[in-house]
C-alpha cells in the first residue's frame, strides 16, 4: 500500500511538473509562430544555395528559372511547401524545397520579397498586341478572363493570392501556362480553369506581353 501511495505521489507530481512545463512552453510557441522573418538568415541560406539558378538578387538571368525578387512572401512560401510536399511537380524544386523548414522558408521569401524586380522586354513584335488584349481583356467570346483582373493591370499582382507576373521571363510564363492547361502544375484551380482554353499562340503572346509588362 505504501509503495502504491509513493507510487501514486510520484505520477502527481510528474504531472503537475508537465502542465508546469506545457503553461511555461504554451507562450513561447506562440511567440514563435507570430515571430518575424529572420532577413539575415533569409540571405545567407539563399545565397549558398539558390542564388546559383536564380541570381544573386533574385532576378534570375535564366529564362527556364523564374525571377523571384519582389514576389509576395505569401506567394514564395506557398509555392516551397507545395514543391516539398508534391503538390507542385517539379524535380529539382522538390529537392531544394525537401531541405528546408517552415521557418527557412519563410526567411528566404521575405528576404527574396525586399529585392527590387528588374523589368524586362517584349520581343516579339507581331504578337505582343494581341498578347496585350488577352492580358486586359482576355477573350470575351471564349469566356477567358482577363488577366489583369486577378494579377492587377500592371502585373504586380495583389497580395497575398494572385502572384506579381510582370518582368518575367516569357519562356518560364509560358511553361507555366502550358503545365496548368495541360495538368502538369495542378497546385491551383483557378488557373488551370483559366489555361484550359488558352492556345500555344495565346500562350506565347501573353507570356511576351507579360515579359515587358511594368
Ligand atoms: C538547379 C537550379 C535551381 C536551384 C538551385 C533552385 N531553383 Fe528554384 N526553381 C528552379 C526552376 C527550374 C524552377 C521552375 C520550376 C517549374 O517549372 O515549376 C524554380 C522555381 C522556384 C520557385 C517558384 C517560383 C514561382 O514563381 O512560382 C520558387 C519559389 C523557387 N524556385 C525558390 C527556390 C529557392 C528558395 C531555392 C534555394 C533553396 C531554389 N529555388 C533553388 C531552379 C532552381
Ligand atoms: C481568377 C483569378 C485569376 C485570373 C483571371 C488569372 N490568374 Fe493567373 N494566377 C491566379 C492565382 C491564384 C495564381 C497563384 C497560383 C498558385 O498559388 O500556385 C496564379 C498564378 C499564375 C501564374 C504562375 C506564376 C508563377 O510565378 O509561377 C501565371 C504565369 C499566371 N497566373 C498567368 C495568368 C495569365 C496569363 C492570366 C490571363 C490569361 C491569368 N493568370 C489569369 C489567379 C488568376
């Protein structure tokens, strides 16, 4: 019986010490949820080992790898956590992303957000015209909607859902558009709706009209 009371004793004690020690976590956790993005943290860790493809700065001078500067941290991190957990399809994503944690993340995307876009250039003269109604307009009669509505009518997007578009490179834009239509990147409906019924001309043009879109 005594060794039972010991016993018993014993188990209070160990678990008034837990819910001493869970009253004494419970804040701190809070604390580190709502804590800010580590800036400093953010650029060293992109620096070793994103800068490689996606530039010292973010504005990438590849065009299969997107520009990432001044994006909506939002953005950023929705897109790592979606190619580490597969939602967003890419190989070489997936593995980049696979080594980093929430807080990585969020440290990169906002560091990557105070980095200045740099604009870039339509090309191709005979489409961009037609790539800049598809983009104010979209295609009335086809029931495509106008681009402009969602990213905002000079590209910078409308935080924290509709990502910045202008500047970037037409042949990563146009990747992208290509994976929603054809169900390659399947990480957001609305744009899969909106891809579906575009065509590769559609395509090339409002990708190049975006490139130089400021
Ligand atoms: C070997 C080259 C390479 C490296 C290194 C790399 N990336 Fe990427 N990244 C890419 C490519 C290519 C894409 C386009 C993927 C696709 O087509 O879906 C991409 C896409 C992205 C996107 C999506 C952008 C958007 O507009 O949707 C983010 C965010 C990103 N990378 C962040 C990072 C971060 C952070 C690191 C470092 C931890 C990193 N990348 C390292 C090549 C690279
Ligand atoms: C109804 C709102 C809506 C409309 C209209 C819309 N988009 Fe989007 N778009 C989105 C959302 C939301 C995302 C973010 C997807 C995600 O979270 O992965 C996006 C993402 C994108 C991306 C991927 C950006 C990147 O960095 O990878 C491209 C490219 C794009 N949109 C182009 C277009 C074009 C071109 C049009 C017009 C033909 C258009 N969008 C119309 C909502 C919209």
């Amino acid at each position: 019986m005594k060794l039972l009371a010991s016993l018993l004793i014993t188990a209070a004690l160990a678990a008034s010490a837990v819910s001493v020690f869970a009253q004494e976590a419970a804040p701190k956790a809070a604390a580190a949820k709502v804590a800010k993005p580590d800036l400093a943290k953010g650029e060293a860790s992109y620096t070793a080992v994103c800068a490689a493809c996606h530039g010292a700065d973010g504005n990438s001078g590849t065009p299969a790898n997107p520009k990432l500067a001044q994006q909506h941290p939002e953005y950023l991190v929705k897109q790592l956590q979606e190619f580490k957990s597969g939602k967003r399809a890419n190989a070489v994503m997936s593995g980049m992303a696979a080594t980093l944690s929430p807080d990585d993340m969020k440290n990169i995307a906002y560091w990557l957000s105070s980095k200045a876009a740099k604009p870039g250039f339509a090309k191709d003269k005979e489409l961009v015209a037609l790539g800049e109604s598809i983009y104010r307009g979209g295609i009335a009669e086809r029931q495509i909607s106008a681009c402009s509505g969602c990213h905002s009518p000079n590209g910078a997007g409308i935080p924290v859902q509709y990502p910045r578009l202008s500047g970037q490179h037409a042949d990563y834009t146009a990747a992208q558009l290509t994976g929603f239509r054809d169900g390659v990147r399947k990480n957001a409906l609305q744009m899969t709706q909106v891809a579906a019924k575009l065509n590769d001309r559609e395509i090339k043009a409002v990708s190049d009209y975006i490139a130089g879109l400021r």
